[in-house]
C-alpha cells in the first residue's frame, strides 16, 4: 500500500471537528481521542491509553511545530489495527507551547500501531501542515464534511 497516496483513509468525518471545545492541550488530545471512541474505533480501555501515550509524549517535547498547528501523536499504539486521523480546529487558538510561541488553530492528532506507517502518515500530513496557504484555507472549513472534503482533495 502506497501510505501518501492512501492518507485520508486514516481520517473518517467523525473523526473531524470544525470547533474544538478543549482550550488546553490536554482538552484538544481527550477531545479528539473521544472521536475515535464514539466511532467505535477504540474502546474506552483503549482510549484512556492513548490519551497517556499521547500526553507523555508531550511531556517529552511540545507537538505544535508551528504556523498555528499540531500534531500529536502515539507511535506504535498496540490498541489500533489500523492508523487513524483526527483534525480539529480551534478558532480561538490553544497554547501549545509550540515552537513559534503561537497558539495552535489546527490539530492533527495520529495514532498507529506500526512507526513505518506512522512516519508515511505523518509525512504527508507535514505537506499540508508546511503550506501557510493550505492552512488557512482548512482552517476556514466550517463543517467536519468540508474539513474532510478539504483533505481528501489536498491528499489526494
């Protein structure tokens, strides 16, 4: 399977949101992994182990690279069979703590059992996240359909 030409298999419109409620880092990740539990993705057990895998990694080093987005993530997460996607956008901004000091509006949180898959997954996400154009245009996505419309076009 070719991972960057495959990418937005890894993200379903459930698993999207066009306003984030979490204000914190913290909020962001448990709102986004409570995505991938109301679709049936994780189970609860599994959820609340991502949720620490995700913000231990934190501990070790901000995820928002900058330019207004994040992307958070779990390598090697024995819960999932599959990789998996979340964005949210946060109009009011998050600190992130990010690199540039700027609060964080985009937040691509991955999840994946395999670290060769992950790195493919996140690789492509990094082109969008790289382009300040691309950005923007996504952060005007009002509905999770147009934010996975948006990705599946900018993916593709």
């Amino acid at each position: 399977m070719n991972v960057t030409r495959n990418v937005i298999q890894h993200c379903r419109v459930e698993h999207c949101v066009s306003e984030l409620e979490g204000s914190t880092r913290e909020e962001v990740v448990r709102e986004l992994v409570g995505r991938f539990q109301a679709s049936g993705a994780l189970d609860q057990a599994a959820a609340d182990d991502v949720i620490g895998r995700v913000l231990a990694r934190e501990q070790e080093g901000t995820t928002g690279i900058g330019g207004g987005v994040a992307m958070p993530h779990a390598r090697a997460c024995p819960h999932v069979d599959e990789t998996l996607i979340a964005v949210g956008l946060a109009h009011e901004g998050v600190d992130w703590e990010a690199t540039d000091g700027e609060p964080v509006h985009v937040a691509f949180l991955i999840v994946s059992n395999s670290p060769e898959e992950y790195l493919g997954v996140a690789s492509r996400v990094a082109r969008v996240v790289r382009d300040a154009v691309e950005i923007r245009a996504l952060r005007r996505q009002a509905t999770p359909e147009r934010i996975h419309a948006f990705l599946e076009e900018t993916w593709a």
